[in-house]
C-alpha cells in the first residue's frame, strides 16, 4: 500500500544537515511511502498508479517466486538457486519496473529501505542467499546488503563482516538509510544499530539507481522467506520503545461507553456497533459503564459495523484496548472465561478471552491468571503487522503474553469484537468502562506515573 507522507520544510532541513544515527528522526516502516507485502508479485502491484506493474521479475520463467504461498498472507517465497534470480525496479519511470525510477530518489532527498526476511537455505560459497541494494538517481554511491547462514555482510564483493548471527532461525528486519546530502549508510537489524557512517557497497562507480532484492549475480544463491519490502524518502531511524509508548486517550478511536453517544448501543445495532445475537439477557449503559448480563447458553456480542479504520491495510500494526470487570462466568465455561476480545485486520485476526481469574489466548490456554472481578482492568492487544503475525497482551500495563498465533491462519477477520461469541465455551456477567483502539502502530501502555509521598511527623 502507498501512502503519502508529506514532509514539511523544516523536518527536510533538519534530515539533511543530520547524517549519525543518533540524529535521524523515527518512522515506523508501516508508514512508508511504498510497502510490498508479498500477498502478491510485486510485478503486479501498482502503488504508483501509472497503470503498470511497479516491480519486475528477473527470470520470471524459472517461476521461482512464490507469493502468498503460507496462510495466503504476506509470504514472499524466494528460491534463488539459481543466479540472478531477483525482484526489483530498474525499469524507466514510466515502464513496467519503473516505481523507483519514477518516485525520484535522489541524493538530495536521501532514502530509508526495510525487508523481514528469513534465510532457508545457504549455498556453499555464496556471498548472500538473499541480497539488498538500493541507489539513487544522481548518485554513484550504492548500498547494498548480504544475508546469509550465520552473518550479514555489506558490499557487493561480500567481504565486509556486520555481523554474525543466526539469520535461519526466524525472521529478522533490515533497515538501510541514507540521509539527504550524506554519502555514507546506516544499518539497523531488528531495530539494533549494527553500521553508522558505512560508505559505498560497489568498489566501481556508476549512477544505477534502481533497488533489488533477491540473487543478484553469479555468485550469490540460496532461498529465503520475504515478508515485506518497504521504502521511502528521507532517512529513518526505527522507533524505540519511549516512541512506542502510547496512551489510550490518544488514540482516533474512542468508545466511553457513554450513554449520550449514538455511535454505539447497549441493545440494538448503531453507527459503529452491530450487535450480534442478544435477544436474551440484559446490557445497559449507566455512569460510562457498559453491564452485561448473559444467561447460560445466550450469545451477546458487538462488532464494528465496518472495518477497525478506512485506511486499514494488510500490513496496519494496531494497539487495541478495553478496560474491563468480570462479574461471573457460566458454570462450565472453558478455563471461567467470560469476556471474547477479537480484533483483526485484513491480514490476520485474534482471539482472547478474559474469565474471572484467567487470560486465555485464542485456543482457551490459560496465559495468565489473576483476580478479574475485583476491580476494571486494562487488557492491551499490539499487533505489528508483519509476518509471521503475532500478538502481544498487556494487563494494566504488565506484558502477560507475547508471540501469540492468529485465530485462524487461513483466514482474517477484519473487524472489532468484544462480547459473549459462544454458547457453550464463554460467557456470563462483565463491565466495560471503554473500548479504545488504534492502527498506527503497535503501542506498549504509558508508564505509570510517579506517585506522590506524604510523611507525616
């Protein structure tokens, strides 16, 4: 998905007279101009609208690119046993290939690139099993990055060692920026600073200005996994935690469970809320607080009457967020679960569920356990919206579970919903006191604040 940043005056001038790491401004990779998610070839994606395709397939023929191929979500399978095998714009502006060439990076406006990959396979005596290099249109100054079995290297000779690590174990995020009037790079693996101030990658000279990734040449072989190729203008830094700390307040979505609000229903369906079910049992809103009472057996739920945001895209992180209160649980329920939490986007969907004294993910495996129904509580779902797509939980802001899978990896189910969405597994009494959610990122919760101390003498 293209998105359109527009980048004032100021933050331009800022970036170009700043080239250290330490300097660089922060931007998530989601928010990039252009963002390949391998749900499809990027030879048939269109980000630019020029009516073409914006990348190429080099030996196509060979049918060696695979995307889509995992869950149907963001898996761009490369097999690059064979040379020259790659993906990648170098193609005129206007021609098929040509999204690069026609987004007009130059020196003067400098360049961030980003890819998730996964090494399967190393040929012996390779110099990369999957490779990254990128330039601009006025420049004779390349980047470009090895990743291989066991390091990461920088050049197209393969020589310079950035660092060694396990690259075949899971998945890893490389990010290459050059700064505006800068001739050097930097390089990030997995948010860590690993290259600050790395010159050249080409020990020849010429304006290429083009981005591949994949094979790229003769003596570079093997297969990966690729679940997103993003870039833009400008050179960023990742964010950091401070950055990715965020209060619910803040965010654009906000459901206070106010009685006067028209956007949602206790009993009917309404703007924003469909009710699902719920022609027994009793909801009412009272003082901000939503109160849900279902006999055994009765469902009651509430779904956003559209997707969680219009922009939403495969690739949109999210934070979700709902301050709760278990009252009771239906005899017999999995685990005392009560409260179904099911959020998703057009890529991949969750399921928690909160119970009298247990969290459980989506397959009613106990994740965490403490007393629910002595007070609201705050449960935080983050999304990243990268492959291999996991979710993290939050309980008042204490981190209670990571890495957890999708509901169903075939499907996705690109909505909100909390409620009761059983009659039999789930169900029974509960308070909300709010449901807030986000797609710009995936937020950690605030820190708490500093409480003040009295001392009485």
């Amino acid at each position: 998905m293209k998105r359109l940043l527009l980048i004032g005056v100021a933050a331009m001038s800022a970036a170009t007279s700043q080239g250290a790491a330490k300097d660089l401004p922060r931007l998530d990779s989601s928010k990039f101009d252009f963002c390949y998610e391998f749900v499809k070839s990027p030879a048939e994606e269109d980000l630019d609208g020029n009516g073409v395709g914006d990348m190429i397939i080099n030996n196509a023929a060979d049918n060696w690119l695979k995307c889509g191929t995992q869950y149907s979500i963001g898996y761009g399978d490369f097999d690059c046993s064979s040379a020259n095998r790659f993906v990648g714009s170098n193609q005129g502006a206007d021609a098929a290939g040509g999204v690069w060439r026609r987004y007009g990076v130059s020196s003067v406006t400098g360049f961030t690139i980003e890819t998730r990959v996964q090494i399967r396979w190393d040929t012996v005596g390779s110099k990369g099993a999957i490779s990254l290099t990128a330039s601009a249109n006025d420049s004779t100054v390349n980047a470009w990055l090895n990743i291989k079995d066991g390091s990461v290297t920088w050049g197209s000779s393969g020589n310079t060692v950035l660092t060694n690590m396990d690259t075949m174990a899971d998945y890893h995020t490389y990010r290459i920026a050059r700064a505006p009037y800068s001739t050097t790079f930097t390089v990030w693996i997995d948010d860590n600073l690993v290259a600050d101030g790395i010159g050249n990658a080409f020990s020849y000279g010429s304006v290429l200005n083009r981005i591949l990734i994949g094979g790229l040449g003769s003596d570079f072989w093997g297969k990966g996994i690729v679940s997103h190729l993003r870039f833009t203008k400008g050179a960023y830094a990742p964010p950091i935690e401070k950055d990715m700390r965020r209060d619910s307040l803040e965010f654009e979505h906000k459901y206070e469970m106010d009685a006067s609000d028209t956007r949602f229903s206790p009993t009917a369906t309404a703007s924003d809320w469909s009710l699902g079910s719920g022609e027994e049992g009793t909801a009412t809103l009272s003082d901000g607080v939503l109160s849900v009472v279902q006999p055994k057996g009765k469902m009651r739920y509430y779904q956003t009457a559209g997707t969680m945001d219009p922009s939403i895209s495969a690739q949109s992180p999210f934070t979700f967020e709902i301050a709760a209160r278990i009252n009771s649980a239906w005899e017999g329920a999995t685990n005392g679960s009560v409260l179904n939490l099911f959020p998703g986007t057009p890529r991949s969907s969750t399921a928690f569920y909160i119970g009298t004294n247990t969290v459980c993910d989506h397959n009613y495996t106990v994740i965490h356990t403490g007393d629910n129904t002595d007070k609201m509580h705050v449960f935080r779902i983050t999304y990243k919206g990268e492959w291999p797509n996991r979710y993290t939980i939050y309980r008042d802001g204490e981190k209670i579970a990571e890495n957890c899978g999708p509901y169903n990896p075939t499907a996705a189910y690109n909505f909100a919903r909390f409620g009761v969405a059983s009659t039999s597994t789930h169900g029974g009494a509960f308070d909300v006191d709010y449901v807030r959610w986000t797609t710009d990122g995936a937020f950690i919760p605030p820190k708490p604040k500093k409480g003040m101390m009295l001392v009485v003498q």
